[in-house]
C-alpha cells in the first residue's frame, strides 16, 4: 500500500483546477496548469532563487501567457460565459 501526501496531491492542485475551471480552461489542461503553477510557485517560495529555478518559473509564465492570449483572440468572436469573459468585459470597459 503507497502512502498519499494530502497537500501535494489534494489541497495544492485543487485551487489551480477550480481556477481553470472558472476561467473556462478545457480539462485535459488542468494537469498541465497545476505543473505550471507548481514551477512558479517553487521559484517564487524559494529566497536563494537559483538560476535553473528562475528560468523554469519564466518559461511557465511565458506557457501560461500564450495560452491566454490565444483563447482572449479566439473568444473575442465567440463567448463562453464564463469568469475569463467576464474579465474581458472588464478590460474592455476600461479601455484596455
């Protein structure tokens, strides 16, 4: 029988996934959002920062960026009615 590690397998994917979820990100990339997150996160909890860890957290953000970029084109015509929209609303509204 394995053992189970409540936080890294529960507690710190599940508020990655209800953001996806709430931002309308499909399901199959949910895994690849929480592995994203993860490397931001560990750069950004970790005071000495070394190099290799900056550079994995940069190409994270770089990922996580793209994909919201491409899906804030793609639904300009299309909406889902979901948080994202609603954020794009907003950013419309103020100018952006």
């Amino acid at each position: 029988m394995g053992t189970v590690d409540l936080i890294k397998d529960f507690a710190y994917p599940l508020p990655v996934r209800v953001i996806c979820e709430l931002l309308g990100v499909p399901a199959e990339l949910h895994d690849r959002c929480v592995v994203l997150s993860n490397d931001i996160a560990v750069w950004m909890g970790d005071f000495r920062r070394p190099p290799e860890s900056a550079r994995v957290a940069q190409r994270a953000v770089l990922e996580l960026e793209s994909y919201f970029v491409g899906t804030v084109r793609e639904r300009r015509g299309a909406r889902n009615d979901d948080l994202l929209d609603v954020l794009m609303d907003a950013a419309e509204a103020a100018g952006d």
